[in-house]
C-alpha cells in the first residue's frame, strides 16, 4: 500500500507546498464569525506573505465601502437613491442587528451592495422566498476572453450554486453583446460578417467556460435577438420625457432623474464636457449618453422610428432584463468596472422606464448590485499595450482549468486579485497535493479490510469525525458571508492533515475506526469542492492531467522524462552524486521533482523564478 503515502511524501519534500498559504487562523476567525466591520482581508502573493501595500489598500473590503463616495455629496446620492431607485437595506443592518455570519443561522446569506456600501441580508422580491432572478453582464464577443473574464464568472457561478444550495429556483441570465464599436472594426478588418465573427467567439467562450466549471446560465440572450424590444424600450423612455432625438440620434437626459450618479458615487460636475465626456452641442447636458446612434458606413443597421442605426451600448442590457426576467430582478452582477457608467446608466433607464422605486424603499430596479474586484497581472492593470494581456486559452493552454478556478477561488471576489504566474504555479502544486490526497484516502477505503463497529471512537477517530462535521459547518458559513471563498479554501487545511495523519503515522494506521474517519473526512472535502465548483474526481484521472500539463510546461514528453530519471540512477548506481544532483536540479528547475522512494517517480513542482 505504498502509494498511500504519496501525499505525506510530498509535503515532506515540499512543506511549504501547501499549508502556508491557507492562513489557517486568520480564516479560521472569519469563519468562526469573528470578523467585525472594521476587519481588513489581506491578499496574500503567491509565497503566502501579504502583497506590499494590499492590507492598506483592502480595508475597503472588510468595512469600508467599495466604492468611496464624496464625504458632503454622499449623503445625498444615498437618500436620493432611496427616494427615486428604491432601496433593499436590510433593517437588521440599519439598526445594528445581526450581520455577516454572526447570526450563525445557515440559511441566511449576505451579500455587500454597491447601492448601499453595507452586507446585507438577502430577501428575495418574490413573496414565497422561492424564486430568484439574477443577471450578469456578459462579454462583447469580438475576441477571446481574458483572464478578467474568469475572474467575473467564476465568482458569479459561485453565487449561483449557493443560491441553489440554499434552495432557491434561480433564473440566471447572461448576455451577449453581438453589436458594438469594437466588433464592427474586427469584422471590417477580418472580412468577416459580424455574426459569423460573433458565432465564433461565443463558441469560444462556452468552451472557456465549460472548462474552468462554470454552471450554464439558464438564458442566453444576444442583444441582435432584441432590437425590437430596444426600439419599444427607447420609445417609452422618449414619451416618458426622459429620452430625446437628436439628427437621428437619440439620448437620455440625466437632467430627468435628480439621483443619477447614486450607484457609483459620482457627481454630474465629474463629466465636464471637454475633459472626460465629449463636446457634443446636440446634447442637452455632456453628460447624456446615448440610447440609439445613426447609421454610419460599413456598420449592420435596423430601421426605427428615428431612421436607420443601432441601439447603445447600455440599452442593450436595461431591454434584455425586462424581456427576459421582468421591469425588476433581485441581483445584478458584473466587474468593479462596470459600475461607471454602464450599470448607473442601466439603472437610470430601467428606473425610468418602468418607475421603479418611485417611493422609499419600493420595489428598485435591482435589489441587490453586487461587483467583484479588478484583476492585475504582476501588480499593473492588464493591458494589451503593455504585453501582459492574457486569453483564458493562453493560460490553460499550460496550466489546468481548475488550476486558475483554485487560484481565483483563493481570493475574496470583491478583492483586487494579483495575478502572476508564480501564482500559477503554486496553485498548481496545491491542487495536486489537494488530489493527490483524495486519491490516496480512495485507495485506503478501496483496500481496506472490513473494520469493526467501535462503540466509542478512539480519541483520534471522535475528532476526526468532529472535525468533519465542523468543516461542513464552517464552509456553509463563510459562503454564506459575502462568499468568503479563501475562508472556504482555508478549511481544506485541517482535514488533510487528518487525513495523512491516518495515512502515514503509526497511531493513525492502527486506530480503530480509520476507515469510517477517512470516509466522513473525505466526504467533507467532496463537499468543499463541490461548494465551489472544483470537482471531485472520483474517477482519478485529475493528476493524470496536471501531470501532462507540467510536462507540457517543462518542453517534455514522457518518454524523455523516463529517459533523464533513467540517466540519473546510473549516475546513483555509479556513486558520480554530483551528476546524479545536477539532473535532478536540472528537471526541478523546469517544473519536475523527482521522488526518491515513492510509489511514483516523479509530480509537479513550482518553478522557483517563475
């Protein structure tokens, strides 16, 4: 049975390769609910230290709010937003009451509302609790998706899978943007149509997404599929006197709605023509934005009632939503770089057009406005001018799918994630120690001898066993606080030291009732994975993968591998341990740790200077 102890033999020779990372005790307070409003979430880098300047620059996560408004205008955006938008703030939360997991209650989830800046308890509109409504702002499908867009819809479909863990009948709805500025240029320069360009990248994503876990929103519409319902939206803001035509053009007048700016904190004095928004002397305030743009050469056009073009950008979304889940909807998901201006824009249209929220606290547009946190590539903002710009593909094309779920996963979703290839790599390795682990355990379940029934558990066994119960306990809580998924990860730790404990010591393999604590350990960490969209990998084929993967990393097949590790046991048979040495050394620096003694030759490692 010597292939279980393939998981200790690798923390051995890597013990930094895990448990460093997982910050036990920090997380283990945030779980145990001992994480107050004033509390700061320190991103960790890939060595598990605190990123320079991250546990400054997170407070906003732990209390303050996302999205810091003007210290003597927000007092007024918020009361005007209660006033026109509407308002879910929970009373429990205004008066002080419970919050976050303090209530211990594990069928409450709370989630921080960008309109408010405060957690809150969620409260479905509709009356039975049942049904939950949920959109997401999806990609403009010109190009393949980046690492960004990871970041997005994983965290998205982490809420999705709780809300129906929690019991929910959840409509989640995520759009395509098949008509914009930059699709019309890629299609001119590709010789393309636009919707064979379209077809093509929404293809793509579904791959992308399909790969990295991600559940398939129950509806998928694409914005061409809905000019007719856009043209019908715009019509009834213009008859309402919150939308004007213009040569063909047609915009919507901020002036109209005296809370405009509430959901990102803005001031309209922050738009001032000739700085940030363009001279445009049709337009009755700079900062009016447009609902229907005319039609220009060379760009897909509709006939409407104000001559042929194409609907804006934020129209699209604002007709989606009322065509496909009602004028009203319980969350409202997308990047921290939405938030300005296309969700305030959003927001000003649904509300107008639909009068939703014309009193205090009465039936918003949206009820709960939830963004995750910006993604940087080795601490500087992502971008193609810059060489650090990164495609789903690219990155899985070296690393497994749910090696970037991992990595992800071990940030809070509100909170700016450094992405870096170091990262990467330690992911990787904490992945394959994770799966390494449950593959040894199945093999000790498999193999095992019928045990008896003790009636009282060993001590070792009775907190083995306590201990998975308390982890599926501490996991349900941190989800159900604002998706604390790196205090989720964190709960891996314990289980599978317990688990190796059983595995490799001599009390752990002679306890009585091993087999029934592994069992109920294992279940729990199925459970965990589950929780967060990583899979169980019942079937063993997991490692396989990463495997190839690092092969693929180091510039080497199999057969070249076995080769080297051949070359270096006729250096050890020959006594030459400088050789011997210098190609092991050689293939760690590539990704390659060679394993003395263990049932196999060889797993993954990090590449130090990676």
């Amino acid at each position: 049975m010597t292939t279980t102890t393939t998981a200790a033999f690798m923390a051995r020779a890597n013990p930094r390769s895990f448990g460093r990372i997982l910050l036990a005790h920090r997380q283990r307070a945030l779980s145990e609910g001992r994480w107050t409003r004033r509390s700061v979430v320190v991103v960790t880098n890939a060595s598990g230290q605190s990123a320079p300047g991250t546990a400054r620059a997170n407070r906003g996560i732990g209390g303050t709010p996302l999205i810091r408004s003007d210290a003597a205008t927000g007092p007024t955006l918020a009361r005007n937003a209660r006033l026109v938008y509407g308002s879910a703030v929970s009373e429990t939360v205004e008066n002080g009451g419970e919050s976050g997991t303090e209530g211990r209650d594990l069928t409450k989830l709370w989630l921080t509302n960008t309109m408010t800046r405060k957690k809150e308890l969620f409260i479905p509109r509709d009356p039975a609790g049942k049904k939950v409504q949920m959109y997401v702002c999806g990609v403009t499908v010109y190009d393949y998706s980046h690492i960004g867009h990871a970041r997005v819809y994983v965290a998205f479909d982490v809420l999705y899978r709780r809300l129906m863990g929690l019991g929910y009948d959840v409509t989640y709805c995520r759009n395509f943007t098949d008509i914009d500025d930059k699709i019309i240029k890629r299609s001119n320069e590709s010789g393309e149509t636009c919707e064979a360009l379209t077809n093509k990248f929404i293809d793509a994503f579904h791959e992308d997404m399909t790969a990295l876990g991600c559940l398939r929103p129950t509806l998928e519409p694409r914005a061409t599929e809905c000019v007719d319902d856009i043209i019908a939206f715009i019509e009834r803001l213009i008859a309402k006197g919150n939308a004007y035509e213009a040569s063909g053009d047609v915009y919507f007048s901020v002036d109209t709605l005296p809370a405009y700016g509430a959901l990102s904190g803005r001031k309209q004095d922050d738009n001032r023509a000739g700085e940030r928004v363009a001279v445009d002397e049709r337009k009755k305030n700079p900062a009016d934005f447009a609902l229907w743009k005319t039609a220009k050469p060379g760009e897909p056009t509709w006939t409407s009632p104000w001559g042929d073009g194409r609907p804006g950008w934020h129209i699209e979304c604002s007709a989606m939503i009322e065509k496909m889940l009602g004028p009203t909807i319980d969350i409202h998901g997308g990047g921290q770089d939405l938030v300005f201006p296309h969700h305030e824009n959003e927001l000003a249209q649904s509300s107008a057009a639909c009068g939703c929220g014309a009193h205090a606290d009465e039936n918003p547009f949206v009820r709960y406005w939830v963004h995750n946190g910006f993604v940087k590539v080795d601490s500087e903002k992502m971008s193609k001018s810059l060489g650090n710009f990164f495609t789903i593909r690219e990155v899985l094309d070296k690393y497994h799918p749910f090696v970037l779920r991992f990595m992800l996963l071990g940030a809070h979703y509100r909170a700016p994630i450094n992405y870096t290839q170091r990262a990467l790599e330690e992911a990787s390795d904490r992945v394959y120690y994770l799966y390494q682990t449950l593959q040894d355990v199945r093999s000790v379940i498999r193999d095992a001898a019928v045990e008896e029934d003790a009636t009282k558990p060993v001590p070792m066994v009775a907190d083995a066993l306590k201990l998975a119960n308390e982890t599926e306990k501490q996991v349900l809580e941190s989800l159900n606080d604002d998706l604390n998924t790196p205090a989720v990860m964190a709960t891996l730790s314990a289980p599978l030291k317990s688990m190796n404990d059983f595995m490799t010591t001599k009390a752990g393999k002679k306890a009585v009732g091993r087999v029934r604590a592994l069992q109920a350990l294992l279940t729990s960490i199925e459970g965990v994975l589950e929780a967060v969209g990583m899979p169980r990998d019942e079937e063993d084929v997991f490692l396989g993968e990463l495997r190839a993967k690092a092969l693929h990393r180091a510039g080497l097949t199999e057969d070249a591998l076995l080769a080297k590790i051949e070359e270096r046991k006729k250096a050890r048979d020959a006594k030459d341990f400088a050789e011997s040495d210098r190609l092991r050394d050689e293939l760690s620096a590539r990704g390659i740790g060679l394993m003395d003694g263990a049932a196999v030759a060889w797993r993954p490692v990090p590449v130090v200077d990676a």
